[in-house]
C-alpha cells in the first residue's frame, strides 16, 4: 500500500515584510538548546551576522526583542529567549502543526482516487 499524499509546506508569518518564519524559529530553538546565537547559527552553517541579521529584522518588525543577550566575560557571552519571544516560538510552532494537518486533509481530499 503507498504512503498517502502530503503537503510540504514553509510557513512565514507575513505583513508588508516577513515577520516570523521557520528559519528563525530554528534559530531560537537553536538558542534554547545552545544558549547562544552563534553556537545556534553555526550549527545551521550561518554566519553569526546573518543570524544576527534575521533575528534583528524580525523584533523589528514584531515590535518586540525575541532574545536578550547576554554580553561575554569570564564565562562568555550568550543569549536567552525573552517570555514574548518563547510564546512567538510556541505560537507559530503550534500554528504550523495545523496548518501542516489541513493541508494534508486537503491533498487527502482533492487527490484521492487520483494519485494512487
């Protein structure tokens, strides 16, 4: 018996610009496991500027900071989600999973029959 049909879908949360994505959602996942932006990008083979970039881009455009830094020292540097910033996370995480769940009913439903 075949799989059934998915959907494969990237998710970004838009206005005028993006506001919030799966590439920065990775990225704080990544600062949640980590706790630091750079150790996050380099696991996404990034460059620290370009995580830094994203991250900035979208608490300008959110309205709000999604991560305090933490600056180096003796024990170095690092960065923590802020509380808005784990709810943006868990907010579009949880968004995602449903809209992945739609999605595949719809191709369930518009390709059965069809595609087996």
């Amino acid at each position: 018996m075949e799989q059934p049909v998915r959907v494969r879908a990237s998710l970004r949360i838009v206005r005028e610009d993006k506001l919030f994505g799966p590439g920065v959602a990775q990225l704080l996942e990544g600062v949640e496991q980590l706790g630091s932006l750079r150790r996050s990008a380099a696991r996404m083979e990034m460059s620290y500027n370009k995580a830094w970039s994203v991250v900035h881009g979208c608490e300008e455009q959110l309205g709000f900071a999604l991560l305090e830094r933490r600056i180096g020292g003796a024990g170095g540097g690092g960065a923590v989600l802020t509380a808005r910033g784990k709810e943006m996370l868990t907010r579009y995480r949880a968004f995602e999973r449903e809209a992945h769940r739609t999605l595949d009913e719809m191709a369930a439903r518009h390709f059965a029959g069809f595609l087996e």
